[in-house]
C-alpha cells in the first residue's frame, strides 16, 4: 500500500504510519452511504435557494453543504472498525477518531470538540490521531508500560490542543474530550478526560460493564458527597463536562486537566466500544447497548459500528455519534 | 463627492434552547467616499430644499412681540446662510397658511426678495399647523435628487380642532420631508411637537429664549445644507417565518422607526424597509433590531436577518451596503446568558427616556410618589450609562439624594423650561465607549 498523503510505499503491509510523511495509513474515509442533504433541514426547500454564505434563503437555516467530515468511516481490520457522523442537527461534525493496529496491539482513540469553545473540530481532529501515533510507537516497545504510556499520549494531545489557541483568551480555546484504548488480548488500558466513554459489551447483556466515569459536574458532586444521585440529575448543567483537552482547566492552581488512567483485564470474548456521548445520551445502560450485537459482528465491526450510529440518529441524531468496535477473543 | 456607508453589527448571536428574540445593535456609518476602498459610492450633487414654517398667531406678538421679533431675524439670517445651488421657501402660519416666499433657488435677488417679506410679517389668529404642512408639502419638489428639510416653529399648542386634519397631514407628508419642529417659550406642548417630528424624521426641541432662536436656525439650516445623501432606508431580510418585533433608532437620539417599514419591492414577503432620511456625508447613527425567529435546535446555526443599507434616486436602488445577523442555539448558559454591551446600553437608554416621560407626566399631574420613582430611576440610568447630558438636565427638576440608589426629591420650584428641555431631550442618547 501506498501513503494517501505522499504516495511513498509503505513499509509493511500491517504498517499504520507514513514513514516518510508520518500521515496515517488508515485515515477515516468518506463513506458511500453518506446521507444526503439536499432538502434544507429547517423547511425543506430546494438547493437552488442557498445564498452565497450557506443560508437557506427561506428559513435562514444554515445550509448544510455536505463535507467529508460529514460521516467517516475506518476499518483497521474485520474486527476493528470506527464511524463517525455528523448527526441530524448539529452543523458540523466536531467528533474526530483514530485508530490503528500493530502485532496484536490496537489504539484506538474517540474526540469530542466542546461545542460551545471555539473551532472544537480542530482541537479534537488535532487530538484523535496524536494520540493514537503515541500509543502505538510506544506500545510496540519490548518493556512498554501501558499506563505511563496513555498519560503520555493524553499529555501530547493536551499540549497540541493548548497550542491551537494562539494566544486568544482561554476561555475561549478550542477544548475536546478523549477516551483512548491500548488493547492487548484481553488487557484493555483506557485513558479518558471528558464524558466519551469505554465500554466492555457481551453478549450476555449482564457481563456488559462501563469501563470509564465520566468527569463530569454530576460526578462530581456526587462523589463529593455535595448532592445525591437524583437531585444532581435534576440540576441544569448537570452533564457539564469538568476536564478537557484544551480549554480552561478545572482547578487553574493544580496546571492541566488531569486523565483518568485504567488498566482491566476483560472476563471474555466479546467488543469493547469508545463513543461519544452523541450515542450514549439515547442508549447509556452496557446491558441495552449489549442488545444490540449480533452474531457475526465478530468478523464484521464495521456492522456493528454503523448499526449503533444508526440508531442514534434515528432517534434523533442531536448531538455528533461516534463508536469505535473492536472484538475480543 | 460621494458618500459610502458601512454597516457594523453588535450582538450576542447564541440563544438558549427554545429561545426565540434576536436583538442586535446595527451601527451604521457615512463616510466621504474615498474610491478605491471596495465601498460602494452613493449620492454626489444632491441640492438642498429649505422650507421655514414660521407661526405667525397672535400669541408671538405678544411681550412686545419679542417673539416674532426674534424669529423674523433668525429666518433672515438663516436665509443668508444658504448657498446659491439651494432653493428654499417661507410659509407663514396662522389659523390657515401663507406662502410669503414661494419655492425659488438661493440667488441673490430670490434671497432679497424673501428677506422683505419675512420682515414684513405681522402676528394675528390662531393655530392650525396642519394648514402649515399642506402649504409646505406643496411647496416641496416631487421629482427624486433632492434633500428636502423643513423647519416649523411655534410657541402655542395647536388648536383642538385641527387635531384631526394635522393627523391627515403628517401622513400626506411622511416620506415627502423631513422637518425639524422647534417651541420657543412654554406656552406649547411637547407632545404635539414630538408627534409632528416623529412621523417626519425630526427631532424636538426647545428654544427657551427667543433671543436663542438664531443660532438653533443656523445649526440646523447648517446640518441641512451637509446632507449628502437624500433618501437611505435600511433594508432588513428576515427568513420565513420571523417577525420582525422592532427597529428602533437608538444614536444620536431615540426614534421608533417600526410602525415605518413598509414591505421591500422585490421580497415583499420577507423584507421591510425603514426609511432613514437624509444623510450627511460624516456621521453614524444606531439601530436597536428584534427578530422574533422560529427557535431552532441546539447546535444549529440560522441566518436570522440580513441588514443593508440601500439608497434610491428615484428610479435606481443602491445597495451600499449589508451586514448579517446571526443566532446560533447552545445548551450553555455561559454563552447565551450574556448580553451584549451594546444592546444592553441602548436598552437602558430606552429605559431611561422612558422613565423620564413617565415621571414628568406624573409631575404634571401631581402624582408626586410615581413622578419621584420614576425620575429617581432615570437619575440611575444616566449616570451608569454616562449621559451626563441628561444627568444634568435631571438636576434642575429633582434634588438627588443618592445616584445610586435613585433617591431623588421633586424640586418645590422648577423653571417650566427646564422640565421641557429634559422632556424634549429625554431623546437624546449616549454612545457606548468601544
């Protein structure tokens, strides 16, 4: 195979990175089953009433002229794939992933843009693949150690994403989540900040577990002891997420957002899943996402993958949904 | 020479889920023409049309006729002001009107002949001003390509029974001239001047003096003679679906110009155009707009009006220039929570004319408990937005306590003066520091 980026050949044919450019070999691709988007999501009027800046001359709804990043799709392998989609409402994609393969270590890494910072697809398509490009250079080193290893890989995208921010005010800078994954066999080590989570699916829906927790306000106060369960719930902002790639930190006297760093050893065979929370707000519970595998995704965790998208913006597709497969024996 | 314009928008454009009001502060600028900068270029050689509407009843001979005196000496001295390329007339009002100096061009022999018969006037009989617009809007040329100002004094309420035919005439005359309305003494009502000016794109005021009435002519004749630009409207462009809630202009001074769009020609069903009047060839005024839209979905982005400023010359429209404003949904409140400086600012100088008029009329009828709330609240607004021009006018008509709590008492002896100089110019706004 050639590099996509510089056409130079690739140096093996399970090779991820360009050794010439350093561009990923597996970079997401436009998907033929793409949606359309012809009729104006605001009140369905023709292309033809678009003005020059991408407004509906009807409704003013901002066009949506479809781009590349639209729906992404990577497949490392039969067993190891990612979607990403823009979803119904949201005006771009600010979702981002990355994921790659080397021996029988797999990286995979899912970013979510903070919407309401500025310029959120950059931070996140900055973040995904860098992270990626550090796990796998160290995982495949003889005494690597997991752990250090996905903090070093979360403190490179952190830096990467501050430095987007090109001296304007932080408050402002570019921010994105992460949720990134070193699988070996069955030793999955996760690294998170933000709410895109981690998943271990079975298909005995009870063996289903959530590997990550969320940073967010909830969580929070919660764990603090501040408000309980249901009162946090009820509270607006609730979901606020509290550590980001980029952004203002939590607690600017303690530096940078810190992740949280997991190692596990999974019971069985089965998928473990990185989403974002484009997916889990319509289906958060591990048994209800359990339910919807079935036989042959082992071979085919594109199906899968796609699958999962598809219901989210089926039932409504609010937010960006983005869902990494990869099956474990 | 030519004039350009730019437009500029302020506004907060996120709005909290199922939020549905976008406002915006639109500055709209007049610049000399300076070629080559990728502005569009309007106007050129656009002369002057100058009418004075000068109440001739028998109230100004009165004092000695010190009233009539003065007025007839600054419509002279006016008249000398004019350049040759202007025309101007003289109407003299009553009961009914006359037109002592009929529509002709600033030549030196047009200017002589004027000069007598203004010195010729003499006071007697009522006050009919709608007569006073008739014999004015007849005089004005109806041919495009020229500014057409007016200038109508008075210094008595106009009679009861022409309150009807001036109704009539304000809307014969909108859109025909602008007029600038002036009362010299206080034997007039503010209110009634404010509603001849306001449909004619005119400001109020108050000549205390007579011997004042000089200089107020020539700073008026003299913006006038400035007006580069005869007619500009702002066009705004609303999508399907939306309603436009207000277009108030809010700098230099307040005037509700809603009620005055009329539906663009080309896009009837989603343009309206605010007719703007004169401009002159450097100066900035402000607009506070409402869109009411159709409240979309968190994370979607809306065109929620287009803004442009478009000049006409009678056959050919202009555009000279366009602005968007925009509306983007959030599910945070840090964002759509925050007001714009600017749309804030003009909020409260809206607030505080309002609280002004408010307590003034509470004044006059004697509700002291109303008048001093609501002139206490006036006193805070102004000075936390700074217009210590109105601060100042405050003063003459309440003792202030504390500024910042509003704390105010009603003066025992006000100057009726001054309570109309802060009721006319209770209009008049302070611009934002940027």
């Amino acid at each position: 195979m050639n590099c996509p980026k510089c056409g130079a050949p690739a140096d093996s044919p399970t090779a991820n990175f360009c050794e010439e450019c350093g561009a990923s070999l597996h970079p997401p691709v436009e998907s033929s089953s793409a949606p359309a988007a012809d009729a104006c999501e605001g009140c369905g009027a023709g292309p033809e009433l678009v003005d020059a800046a991408g407004f509906c001359g009807r409704c003013g709804v901002e066009r949506h002229v479809a781009k590349p990043r639209d729906h992404l799709e990577t497949v490392v392998s039969p067993s190891f794939a990612g979607v990403s989609d823009r979803g119904h409402k949201h005006h771009r994609n600010e979702d981002f992933l990355a994921l790659a393969g080397a021996g029988d270590v797999r990286v995979a890494a899912v970013c979510d843009g903070v919407s309401n910072s500025r310029d959120p697809d950059t931070a996140s398509a900055a973040a995904a693949p860098a992270i990626c490009e550090t796990l796998l250079a160290g995982a495949t080193a003889p005494d690597a150690n997991p752990e250090t290893l996905m903090h070093a890989a979360l403190g490179r995208a952190q830096s990467l994403v501050k430095a987007l921010t090109n001296g304007q005010p932080a408050n402002d800078a570019p921010a994105s989540t992460a949720v990134a994954a070193i699988l070996q066999g069955r030793s999955v080590t996760v690294g998170w900040l933000g709410d895109s989570r981690a998943y271990y699916l079975n298909a005995d829906a009870s063996a289903s577990r959530l590997l990550t927790k969320d940073h967010s306000w909830l969580n929070e106060v919660v764990d603090a002891g501040v408000l309980s369960l249901v009162e946090a719930k009820s509270r607006r902002g609730a979901h606020t997420v509290t550590r980001t790639l980029g952004g203002p930190p939590a607690d600017p006297s303690k530096g940078d957002d810190e992740p949280t760093v997991e190692r596990v050893e999974l019971p069985g065979p089965g998928f473990l899943l990185l989403c974002s929370d484009g997916l889990w707000n319509y289906v958060e519970d591990p048994a209800a996402l359990a339910a919807f595998l079935r036989p042959g995704d082992e071979a085919d965790a594109l199906a899968l993958a796609r699958r999962l998208v598809d219901h989210a913006r089926e039932r409504g597709g609010r937010d960006n949904i983005t869902v990494i497969a990869a099956t474990i024996v | 020479m030519s004039t350009s314009f730019t437009a500029q928008i302020f506004q907060n454009p996120y709005l909290a889920a199922g939020a549905d009001e976008v406002h915006a502060v639109v500055s709209v600028a007049a610049a000399a023409a300076a070629g080559g900068d990728g502005r569009v270029s309007v106007g050129g050689n656009t002369p002057l049309v100058f009418g004075f509407l000068i109440d001739c009843s028998g109230s100004m001979g009165e004092d000695g006729g010190t009233r009539l005196r003065h007025a007839k000496v600054a419509v002279r001295e006016a008249i000398r002001l004019l350049r040759e390329d202007a025309y101007f007339f003289v109407v003299s009002g009553s009961d009914g009107a006359s037109v002592v100096a009929p529509i002709s061009q600033a030549t030196p022999a047009n200017k002589a002949r004027a000069d007598a018969a203004v010195a010729r006037l003499q006071p007697g009989g009522g006050t009919q001003m709608s007569n006073w617009l008739i014999a004015a809007e007849a005089q004005f040329p109806r041919e495009p390509g020229f500014v057409r100002q007016a200038l109508l004094l008075t210094d008595g309420k106009n009679a009861t029974q022409d309150a009807e035919p001036l109704q009539a005439a304000l809307a014969a005359c909108e859109g025909r001239f602008q007029c600038d309305a002036r009362g010299v003494g206080v034997d007039w009502q503010v209110d009634q001047l404010r509603a001849v000016a306001a449909p004619l794109l005119g400001t109020v005021d108050i000549i205390a003096e007579p011997s004042g009435l000089a200089a107020d002519f020539q700073g008026i004749l003299a913006r006038a003679l400035g007006r580069a630009v005869a007619e500009a409207s702002l066009r705004l462009w609303t999508p399907v679906g939306a309603t436009v809630e207000f277009c108030k202009q809010v700098s230099p001074d307040l005037a509700d110009l809603t009620a005055k769009g009329r539906p663009g020609a080309q896009n009837p069903q989603q343009t309206r155009d605010f007719p703007l009047g004169a401009w002159s060839r450097e100066e900035t005024r402000e607009y506070h707009l409402c869109i009411r839209v159709k409240a979309g979905g968190v994370g979607q982005r809306m065109l929620a009006g287009r803004v442009s400023v478009v000049v006409s010359d009678g056959t050919n429209e202009t555009k000279a220039t366009e602005a968007q404003i925009l509306a983007t949904w959030t599910d945070d409140e840090g964002r759509s929570a925050v007001l714009n400086p600017e749309v804030a600012h003009y909020t409260g100088q809206g607030e505080l004319a309002q609280n002004i008029q408010e307590g003034l009329e509470a004044r006059r009828v004697g509700d002291e408990e109303q008048a001093t709330r609501k002139l206490g609240r006036a006193v805070q607004l102004a000075a936390e937005s700074g217009n210590e021009g109105t601060t100042k006018l405050l003063r003459k008509v309440v003792e202030v306590v504390d500024e910042e709590r509003g704390t105010v008492k009603l003066r025992a002896r006000v100057d009726e003066a001054d309570a109309m100089a802060l009721d006319t110019r209770s209009t008049k706004t302070t611009r934002i520091a940027r």
